[in-house]
C-alpha cells in the first residue's frame, strides 16, 4: 500500500467534485455496498466515491465489540486518509438461538480468508435442528459519518425476520439468500432492489443520514458560493 506521503499526493482535490456534487467516501471495498448507497442518494447534492476511487491507504482492524464502534473506526481511518467525508457501515446478522452471534463477526464467521458462501453455509449448519420458531434473527447495520473537522453522526437500522432452511435467491450478498423479512415468505435475495432498500437495515440507516448528507452538501455548496463572490 502507498505510504502516507503519496496517499496525501493522490487524494481527490476539493470537497466539490466537477459535477458540482460534494464529494463523499463510503469507506468500503464491497461494490454491492456502493451501488446500494449511490442508489439512495440520488439527487442529494453528494458524490459517493469508493475506496477504489481514493488512494490506497492501511484499512483497520475491525477491533471493536460493536457495529457502531467499528463503523466509527472504519470512518475515522479514511477521513485521516482521504482529508474527505467518509461514511462507513458496520453491519451483520444477530441470531437469536445463538446470542446474538455472528453478530460483528458476521463477515468472517466462517475463518478468515472465507467468503459469503461458506459463512452462510457454517451458519445454516448450525442451526441444522432448529425448527422456524426459533431460527428468529436481525439484520443489524451502523452507519457512521465523520467529517475532516471531527464531526461524527452515527444511524442505526434493524431489519427483523427468520432464517430460512435453504438458500434461495440471486439478488443481494452475504446472508440475504437464507434471510426471510418479517411479514414475507421470500429471502432478501429474492427481491428487487426497491423492495430491499424499502425494509433493509442498511436502507434504514442510510435514510436516517440523508438529512445530515444533504446538510453537508449544503454547507459546501455555500462554501463555495461565498468564494466564487469574492
């Protein structure tokens, strides 16, 4: 990874990019996690940018012992880096026969190293006895915002609903194959991408923020209209 020097070369210039949308980095690698994001926030003044979009810097160690604490750790981080906005989620299924668990470990359940389909695969095994009654579970997502002068805002989303016994589905990632929301029979895989941003924890979070987005779009776009006045 590029040292901090060059980072700091590489950093996009400006809070506005050059469609006149203030720039905003969604601390992640997961191009499903921005798409979903960019979606919602057509239309508020705001440029999201990915990881891929800013220069490379050492990404924390998910260290923390809640979503809202690794979110945080997630945004900070990539403020320091960037010198922009960040957003960061922390997000993860909490099972109710098992405690709460995977819970922050959700993305790596299955080992390090290990993808969507064996944590999804370890999970259902271990839930291999349990009938419906009991295979209850939340999605659960933090969303922090972090800005360069030390801001922080944190939402929150919860999406209850029960496991299903078999994956189905082709839409989404991680556990939404085997995902049934609350009040549906089919997984969170097996809706459209309107139907999941309506109900979807992450959906939640997000349009919690919206105000505080749109705030900062605002903001710069004041900014930058006092300094083309003088």
């Amino acid at each position: 990874m590029r040292g901090p020097d060059r980072a700091a070369a590489a950093r996009p210039r400006g809070r506005r990019g050059g469609s006149g949308l203030v720039k905003v980095v969604l601390a992640t690698n997961n191009a499903k996690k921005l798409i979903e994001l960019r979606r919602v926030c057509e239309g508020l003044g705001v440029e999201v940018l990915g990881l891929a979009d800013v220069a490379s810097y050492p990404e924390p160690a998910e260290t923390e012992t809640t979503f809202d604490g690794n979110a945080l750790l997630k945004a900070r981080a990539c403020v320091a880096a960037t010198g922009l906005p960040a957003l960061a989620d922390d997000s993860g299924i909490a099972v109710d026969a098992l405690n709460g668990m995977p819970g922050v470990r959700s993305a790596r359940w299955a080992g390090p190293g290990e993808g969507d389909e064996a944590n999804l695969r370890l999970l259902l095994r271990q839930l291999t006895d349990l009938d419906g009654v009991r295979r209850g579970a939340q999605f659960v997502c933090a969303l922090a915002l972090v800005t360069p002068d030390g801001t922080e805002h944190v939402t929150r989303g919860v999406m209850p609903g029960r496991l299903a016994t078999e994956p189905a589905g082709q839409n989404g990632f991680g556990y939404d194959p085997i995902f049934v929301p609350e009040g549906d029979q089919r997984t969170t895989a097996e809706l459209t991408a309107a139907e999941k941003d309506a109900i979807s924890h992450r959906g939640q979070a997000i349009r919690a923020m919206l105000p505080r987005l749109a705030e900062l779009a605002g903001s710069a776009e004041r900014a930058q209209q006092a300094e083309e006045n003088r």
